[in-house]
C-alpha cells in the first residue's frame, strides 16, 4: 500500500534527486534529450540505442535515470504523487518515444516499466504526462512542418 501523504523522507530523496541532476554530465544528457532527440520513427528509435550513435549516452543515462526515481515511487520509497510533482522531466523522453515502447521492450523488457507505472498509478503523474504528451506533439509537428 502507498503512502497517502509525503513525509520528510520523500522531501529528501527528491532533493538528492534533484542534485543528482545538477551533476555536469547529466545535464548534458538531459539537455541532448530535450532539444536533440526527436525520433519520427522505428528507426530513429533503433539508432539511438546503438552504441555508435552520439546520442546514445544521453538517451541511456537519462531514461536509466528517470526510471530509477520513479521505481522509488513503484516500490513504495516515495510517494507516488509527490514525486510526480517534481519529476515533470522525466516525462518527456517517454512521451518521445511512447509509440515505439512496444518495440523496445522487445529488446529490452523492462524498459520505460516505472514511468509507465507512474501514469497509470498517479493521477499527478497522469496529469502532467497528458500535457508533456500535448507540448512534444506540438513541437513535433512545428519541426517537421519547419523542414
């Protein structure tokens, strides 16, 4: 059973989180995966996750990453909601890259399972992947409009 409440625990894991992510090469990573990765295809998805590719790094440290915080929340070490308010980022890579989950995990079967949860488990979660999933379609058509 969840907790229904955060408490000064949840506080502190979500501002190591938050550190976690000042660190220098994980803000590359993040960076990389907010404004360079926007895959429109299988195989943009399939090139990533090589290991030649530029980006590779970056989409495994980020999605690595934003699925550990969020396994903190499946597994019952922070609140679900709690740590949904604070970790908007890490709904942006999914939202890239939902259409093809099913492909991935085909190679990889646990991946994007937590974030996964946490959409289907937390109504802030839910919430805030709802409007990520609007802004990366937006900004996708603009781009591809822009080409």
């Amino acid at each position: 059973m969840h907790k229904d409440y955060p408490d000064h625990h949840d506080a502190e894991l979500v501002l190591t989180l938050y550190d976690l992510r000042r660190e220098p090469i994980m803000r590359a990573s993040r960076k990389a995966m907010l404004s360079d990765f926007w895959p429109t295809s299988w195989e943009d998805v399939l090139a990533i996750s090589k290991l030649d590719h530029h980006l590779n790094a970056a989409y495994r440290q980020v999605s690595t990453y934003w699925e550990m915080a969020f396994g903190m929340a499946r597994h019952d070490i922070v609140q679900p909601d709690y740590l949904a308010e604070h970790g908007g980022e890490g709904y942006w890579l999914y939202a890239k890259v939902l259409p093809w989950v099913g492909q991935i995990r085909e190679a990889s079967p646990r991946a994007f399972q937590n974030v996964q949860w946490m959409v289907e488990h937390s109504n802030t979660a839910r919430s805030m992947f709802e409007g990520t999933q609007a802004r990366v379609a937006k900004m996708l058509a603009e781009r591809q409009a822009a080409r």
